[in-house]
C-alpha cells in the first residue's frame, strides 16, 4: 500500500519534472526566437543601407540637376519679365531661403520688384476674421469698390490688396494714389496683419505668392491663403502661388486652388520652390499669366508637369 508521503513525493517529482522541462524548453524557445529576432534586425540594418544609399544617389542628382539649372537661369530666363513689375508677398511658413532664391530668380529675368510684404500669423487666422473684416472696409481707396462677392477674410484682404498693390490689367494704371497705398499697409501694418521693411511706394503688374510646407494642421489657413491669391489674380496681370510639396497636399493653399476649377484655372501653382527648377518654373509661370494660362507645375499632387518652357517674349 501507497503510503501519503509516497504518494506527495512523487507529485512533487512530476512537477519537478514539469518545471524543469518548461526550463530547458524555454531555453531553447528563447535562443530560437532571439536568433531569429537577430536574423530580422540585421535583414532591416541591410534595408535600411540600401535605402540611405539610394536617397543618398537620389540626393546627389537632385544637387547635380539643382547647380545645373541654377547655372542655366542667367540663358533661360533673361529678359523674359523685362520691363515688368512684380510685387512678393509671403505667407507665416514661408522659407527665407525660397523667397529669397524666388526674388533673384525674378531680378534675373528682369523684373523689377515693387516690394516684399510678409503676412502675419495673425492674418491668415479664422479667429481674426471679424477684426481684420473691419481693418479693411475701413481703408477702400476713393472711388474703389470691394468685390460684392468676396465676404471671407481671404478675399476680402485679396481683392482690397490688389486694388492698392496692382496696376489695372486693362490700362496699366494705378487705382489707388501713393498716400491711398501707404495708408492701407500702415494699417494692416499697425493692426498686425502684415510686416514690410520697404513698403512699395507704387503698383505692380504682376504677384507672387509664396507659401511655406504646408504642415500647419487644418485651421483653415490653406484656403485663406488660395482665396486671397485667387482675389489678387482677379485684379491683377498675372499671379502665381509657389511653395514646396506639402503645400499640394491635404487641405494645404496649393491643394485648395488645384482642388478649385475656377480657380486652377486661372491661378498657377509651383509646388518645389526649395529646388532651383521650381524657382525658375515660378518666375517662366508669369509669362504664362500675362497670355492668359494657368498651369500646375512641380511634383506634388494634382502637378500636370513639372515645369514650362520658355515663353516668346
């Protein structure tokens, strides 16, 4: 007969007998799964090699493309805007460095630049609407009428602005006076709505509005900033939107005048102005403007080529 302390012995040999399995088969469960683990870590280091060193080519022909254009602008571009005017106006985002290399691109086919205004955080803000709405029907030029038809702060401000800021497109004449034009810049100036370091002292024919990566999140600003391009091309020669690719994307300016018939079609939109073709496609996209066409241009969504040729001048 089985005695009870037998019988707990060997119990307590089958569950030494368990545990010791479980230990030796998690040892080998254990060195199998970190083997394997080891195996995918350095099949990803391998990927991720490869794929820096494909960026890394991509890159280099970028900057090769980039210094070759940059060497070209002077032959492509000359005289293409001469005896021109142009007028820069640049959203919160945009990048120095682009509106700079869009400026020079600009002098480099002759335009003359009116000036640069920087638009403010605050004028691109949905909350400011009412305040900024007030600023601006307040400082109609003499004998001047608004756009019926423009009732958001986008268009408002674009319709008013290209009054004081562009040449009429029929006459080529000025429709606002010097002291008209310095009262309005001095007011959205002071009401903190836009900055200037020379304000322009006379009207432009053409605009261009540069915006930055479009990586503010849905507030609404995208569609400001098309709708007031979109007022400025209403009252001017020619206009054009430029910024980089995530401007084309989302609900981003680029996205919103591309996503726009009425206004794809007649408002140009560059998407890759951080690149020199992009520069250059932005200045060649006015010539386009004054013959009356519009174009999508860049390599962001909804682009149809990634640049235009030279324009007859």
């Amino acid at each position: 007969m089985i005695s009870l302390r037998q019988h707990a012995v060997s119990i307590a040999a089958i569950f030494l007998a368990l545990a010791v399995g479980v230990v030796l088969g998690s040892h080998t469960l254990a060195g199998d799964m970190i083997s394997g683990l080891r195996s995918d870590a350095t099949n990803l280091d391998t990927q991720v090699n490869e794929l820096s060193a494909h960026n890394a080519q991509l890159t280099a022909r970028l900057d090769a493309a980039d210094q070759f254009v940059a060497g070209s602008a002077p032959r492509i571009l000359n005289g293409t805007l001469a005896d021109r005017t142009v007028v820069v106006l640049t959203t919160p985002d945009a990048d120095p460095a682009d509106i700079d290399g869009v400026s020079n691109s600009l002098q480099t086919a002759g335009a003359t630049l009116t000036g640069r205004i920087a638009l403010t955080d605050a004028f691109v803000d949905a909350g400011e609407g009412d305040r900024m709405r007030s600023a601006l029907t307040n400082i109609v030029p003499a004998g001047a009428q608004l756009d019926t038809g423009a009732v958001d702060q986008g268009s408002i401000a674009g319709d008013l602005l290209g009054l004081a800021l562009l040449q009429d497109p029929t006459t080529n004449n000025p429709r606002s006076t010097p002291q008209e034009l310095s009262l309005i810049l001095e007011t959205l100036r002071g009401g903190n709505f836009l900055t200037f370091t020379d304000p322009p002292t006379r009207p432009a024919q053409l605009a261009v509005v540069i915006t930055g990566n479009g990586v503010e999140s849905d507030t609404g600003q995208g569609a400001t900033i098309a709708r007031f391009t979109a007022a400025l091309r209403a009252r001017a020669a020619g206009a054009v939107l430029a910024g980089r690719a995530g401007a084309a994307e989302d609900n981003a300016a680029i996205a919103n005048v591309r996503a726009q018939a009425p206004l794809a079609t007649t408002v140009t939109t560059v998407d890759n102005i951080d690149r020199e073709i992009g520069r250059v496609t932005t200045t060649l996209a006015l010539t386009e403007q004054l013959t009356g066409g519009a174009g999508r241009y860049g390599t962001g969504p909804s682009a149809t080529s990634l640049t235009l040729a030279a324009m007859p001048r």
